[in-house]
C-alpha cells in the first residue's frame, strides 16, 4: 500500500507542471498509460522488488488523475451544472473500488475461519489469485486510455495557451454561441500576457496564499476525518469487532455498496444544497459517529452495531466530504494558477493519506480502537469549525467569477488578521 502511495505523491507533486505547459488532456493521457503499464507488471512481477516498481508507477497515474481529472470537468463543465459532473468523478472511483471488491470476493476462495496466515499464504490466494486481482485492472485502464483520445483539451487552458478559437470550437460542442463568447470573455478578463505562465512563487501571492491554504486543510481533512482507515484496514477493523475473515470479505462489499448508493444520492445535493452546507453537515455527523464507535469499542458493544456505524459513517462521508472536497478544489483557485494550485492541494491530501496509513497501527496499538476513533472524531470537530469559518459557498457560479469573489474575500480576511 505504501509503495502506491508513495507514486500518488509523486504524480500530484509534478501535476500542476506538466498541465500548465502540455494541457490537462495529454497527461490524463499519460495517467491511462501508467494504469495499464502497473497492471501488467503487479499481475506478471516475478520478485517483491518488481512488483514494488510497478505499484509506485500505478500510484504516479493515480497522483496525476486524482489532481488533473476533477480540474479538467470544472473548467469544460458549465456553473449550473459543474459540481454534478465532479461528483460523478467521484462516483467512477466508487464503482471503481465496488467492482474491485466484488472481483476479488469472487476470484479468492474460501479459507477456513481459523486458517493461519501462513496457510493463507501458500493457498491458492496467496500464490496466484492475487494476480487475477491486479491483472484485472488492465479493462478499465485500456477503456480510459482509449476514451482520453476522443475529450477535447480545457478550453480554460487553452484560451491561457492562446489559442481562444479552439477554446471557442470545444464551448461550442457544450452551449451556444452566446454562451462560448461570454464564456471565453470572462476566461480572458482573469488572465493577462504576464499571468499565462507564472512561477510557483505566484501561489504565495497575497491574493493566493490564503485560498491555497483552504484548499491543503480542505485536502488533508479529507483523509485525516478517519473514513479511509475503515477502508484501508477493513479487515483488522472487522475482527476486532468479532468478524471471521470470510465474513470481513463480505462486510467489506457491505461497504462499498453503501458507498457507491450514498455517492449517487450525492450527486443531485451538490448543486442544490450547496458545497459549504453539505462540508458542514458532513464533518458533524462524523465527529458523532465516531463517538458512538469510540463508546461501541469501549463498552464491548461488537459485532453488528460496529458494522451498523462503519456503514453509516460511510454513508455521511459518501454524501458530503467525499465529492465535495474534489468540488470545492476544482473549482475555487484563480485560473492563473488553478494548476499548481491544485497539484500543492492533491499533494497535501496524498501525504494526509500516507500519514493517516501510516498512523493508524500505532494509535490502534497505543490508544486501541476506542481510543484512535476518539481522536478521528475530535479532527472531525476541528474541520467542523474550520469549515463554518473559512469556507465559502461556491454553487451556481462561473469560475471567474468565484474567482473574484474568493480573492476579495480573502484579501479582506487578511487586512483583519493583519490589523
């Protein structure tokens, strides 16, 4: 896992580089081509150094996706209906990690509830059915890197390259002509000869800074709000509460369903309820849940009504922090530094991840379930708090303007803290 990780950090780092000077399209492009490159090569490693190499290239095609693929949908995507479209991004990685469950609850096969991990190793699971599980990434990784080739270029960064008439020709293809003058009209008021290419020093501009600084804390909350340690150590999480391992594998597609549902149901209260009200309404509802879990470990309440709270935490963050984040942080940086901007943000929410990863063994052995649970839920009420006080409501308009209206706004916060 870790080694992935490591590559995720690696591709954020260098995407707001490589999409400000070659666009957003041709490293998604490249992204597709790592996906199918780290299929291939964790499926048919023949030694633990080979396979780590190719889990660190499928991270680096994480890192880039994770960072251009909701940036790309917020510029093309028109206001009204933008922050839809970024939460069905964030619906193609649920169904994305359903079907990997449900694959892999079919590829492996039954073991003994009281089989020892040395026997699990040398069964048929541990010898091949591990390469059937990574070797089945290579479908959806050949169907992305096909349909890149027919998506036209970020008419945002196309009109930042110069080249306003093929900006116009892919407007064209989404509205009418009214639509696509104004549109490239208002993508050329926040730009200008000196902003088309800007060092990374820009970010730290007093106009910048403190909106790139929403955006970290908006991307580490993400992952330090507890949910992907349900994820990531499913299985230590499900037997401490009393499971068998053959009744973890299926508890765990219990929670990629309630996953990929609430993510759907997501979608429509994007737009409708507003990012802020759904960040807000998500960070509340897990600093509660994970108090009850705390208090479920603490009291020796397992088995069911630990899964009925994993379930439901899963279900609050598939509604709100889940889609919204990736909203929120494609959509609230100036067009002049939107890349880089967004690269630092997905950075700081892959490192967030590596530590949240790494951290987790540690509490769970230093303070135990209870305990660790405890905590994520008083992170869960800082980003509540943070949230309430700093985050804006970004619904309904077009990025130029939010940029102006962000950029005001902080500029103002700033004079306060400085007075």
């Amino acid at each position: 896992m870790s080694s992935a990780l490591i590559g995720c950090m690696v591709g954020a780092f260098i995407a707001g580089t490589v999409s400000d000077k070659y666009g957003r399209k041709r490293p998604l492009i490249l992204a597709a081509l790592l996906f199918v490159i780290s299929a291939w090569g964790t499926a048919a490693a023949d030694s633990f150094n080979a396979f780590v190499v190719f889990r660190i290239i499928g991270g680096v095609g994480i890192g880039l996706a994770s960072a251009l693929s909701p940036m790309y949908i917020a510029e093309i995507a028109p206001a009204d209906k933008r922050g839809k479209f970024v939460a069905i991004n964030q619906l193609t990685i649920v169904i994305g990690v359903l079907a990997a469950q449900i694959i892999n609850l079919l590829i492996a096969e039954p073991v003994a509830s009281n089989a020892a991990q040395a026997d699990i190793l040398q069964s048929w699971n541990g010898q091949m059915g591990w390469r059937y599980m990574f070797g089945a990434e290579l479908v959806p990784a050949f169907a992305f890197l096909l349909l890149m080739f027919v998506v036209p270029e970020s008419p945002r960064w196309l009109v930042k390259m110069g080249m306003v008439d093929k900006a116009k020709a892919t407007l064209l293809r989404i509205g009418s002509e009214s639509y696509a003058s104004r549109t490239v009209q208002e993508i050329e008021s926040t730009l200008s000869a000196e902003t088309r290419s800007l060092p990374f020093s820009a970010l730290f501009k007093p106009d910048v800074k403190p909106i790139l600084v929403i955006g970290v804390v908006l991307a580490a909350f993400q992952q330090w709000c507890g949910i992907n340690v349900i994820f990531n150590y499913a299985q230590e999480i499900f037997a401490s509460a009393g499971f068998d391992i053959n009744d973890t594998l299926k508890s765990i597609v219990a929670t990629g369903l309630i996953n990929l549902v609430f993510t759907i149901l997501a979608i429509p209260f994007v737009d409708k309820i507003g990012r802020r009200k759904l960040m807000i309404i998500g960070s509340a509802g897990l600093t509660v849940i994970y108090g009850l879990m705390s208090a479920a470990y603490a009291y020796g309440m397992l088995g069911l009504p630990v899964l009925m709270l994993v379930l439901i935490a899963i279900s609050i963050y598939a509604l709100t922090l889940a889609p919204v984040t990736w909203v929120l942080l494609s959509e609230m940086f100036p067009n002049k530094v939107r890349g880089t901007a967004m690269s630092v943000s997905t950075l700081a929410l892959w490192v967030a991840c590596f530590a949240l990863t790494y951290t987790f063994p540690l509490l769970n052995a230093g303070l135990g379930a209870s305990g660790s649970f405890l905590l994520y839920g008083v992170i869960c009420a800082c980003g509540f708090v943070f949230i309430y006080k700093r985050v804006p409501e970004t619904k309904g308009r077009s990025l130029e303007e939010l940029e102006k209206i962000l950029v005001t706004r902080e500029a103002a916060v700033g004079k306060e803290v400085n007075a």
